[in-house]
C-alpha cells in the first residue's frame, strides 16, 4: 500500500483526501452519472501504483445510496414476484394452451415480465458499481464459515437474479416451454436464497452487532 494511505480508523472523506494527489498522478478517473470510470495509464510502474491506490480506495466502509436504493428496489420487486406469482402461473398456462385470460390476469403477467426485466438491469448496474465503485468487507468479528456463507449466497442470488429473468424473457417472448419450466425450478432456491439473506442479516444486527444492516440503511459520505 502506498505511503500515506491507510484504511484503519480514518473515514472515507480522509482516506480520498489524503491520496487524491497521488491518485491524480497515477490514474485518471472519468466521471459519469452514478459512476466514476478509473482509466490506466500504459506504463506499468504507473499501472502497478494506480492498481494499488485504487485497490485502497474500494476499501469501502458503506454502500452508496445509488446502491443501497437499488437494494430496496430489487428487494421488493422480488417479493412482489413470488407474492403474486400465480397471476404469472395462471396466464403462462393459458398462453401454453392458446387460451386467453381475463384483463387482470394478462396485466398481472405483464407486470411480472416487466418487473423481472428491471431486477435483471438493476441487478447487472448492482454489479457494475460493486466493480467500480467497491463494497465494504465482511466484519471482523464474523465467524469464517458465516462468512463464506454469506459470500456464496451473495453470489448465488446475483446469478439467480440474472437466470430467471433471462429463462422468463426466453419463455414468455419466445414461446420456449423449456425456459420456463426452469424458471419456475429456480423460483424455489431463489426464495430459500432471500430467506438466508434475511437470516444472516438478522443474525448481524441481533447477534454480533456488527452494523452490517447499518450500512444499507444510511450512506456512506462521499
């Protein structure tokens, strides 16, 4: 880590404060809505030592509200989907049989489409600040299996939230009976996923008072 950079006990605002000179010198940062794009240098030694700073930098003690809104958003989105997934249900049969639905069951599935479309967008511009902007490490005092769960659920529920979207957009607009049988298989881990997440969630704020659910609640200062 370069010399006067450090990330323990100082916030954020310090941490860019007292690098943004050697940052300027090292990488150059293009700003974009929402985003800040770092561009490398060609040199390597350069390279190496913006790889560095930066690396610094994503030591990240919150979550931007950019990420913490798309959190919440995705968040009930889902819920949405799974409580009213038998309009879904319902109208994916009628479409199989070449039958036709009633105006509330045809918005209902209309809603669900276009409800999954947004979570599978959200979900990649989620992945893309994570890459971009960095997210807070794991706490401390978390025990090393709870950790390694947590990190695979995570996981897990990024690549659900771009598998069913896709296999429910493969399904619906390309009559493919396949796609959606699969989608309606990975309903059933998608829901046990959140359930895990809550858990885990709860288990922070209850147990070892980590303020891991602090931190999607209140922003981090830029």
């Amino acid at each position: 880590m370069p010399p006067g950079i450090s990330t323990s006990g100082r916030s954020n605002r310090s941490l860019h404060e007292c690098s943004r000179h050697r940052l300027r010198r090292a990488v150059e940062f293009r700003k974009y809505p929402f985003v800040c794009i770092p561009i490398f240098p060609i040199n390597l030694h350069d390279n190496v030592k913006a790889g560095r700073v930066l690396m610094a930098l994503l030591q990240r003690s919150g979550y931007s509200l950019t990420q913490i809104a798309l959190h919440w958003v995705v968040a009930l989105i889902i819920i949405v989907q799974i409580i009213f997934h038998e309009g879904m249900v319902a109208a994916w049969r009628a479409f199989r049989r070449n039958e036709t639905v009633d105006s509330t069951t045809a918005l209902m599935a209309q809603a669900h489409v276009w409800f999954g479309v947004a979570v599978g967008v959200f979900a990649l511009w989620r992945l893309w600040l994570r890459f971009t902007r960095g997210a807070p490490q794991a706490p401390a005092n978390e025990p090393a299996a709870l950790r390694f769960t947590a990190g695979a659920t995570h996981v897990l529920l990024y690549l659900l939230m771009l598998a069913m979207p896709l296999t429910g957009v493969v399904a619906w607009f390309g009559g493919i009976n396949d796609a959606g049988e699969v989608h309606e298989i990975l309903r059933i881990p998608l829901i046990a996923l959140v359930l895990l997440h809550v858990g885990g969630a709860l288990a922070h704020r209850f147990y070892f008072k980590s303020g891991v659910m602090e931190r999607m609640v209140r922003p981090e200062r830029a």
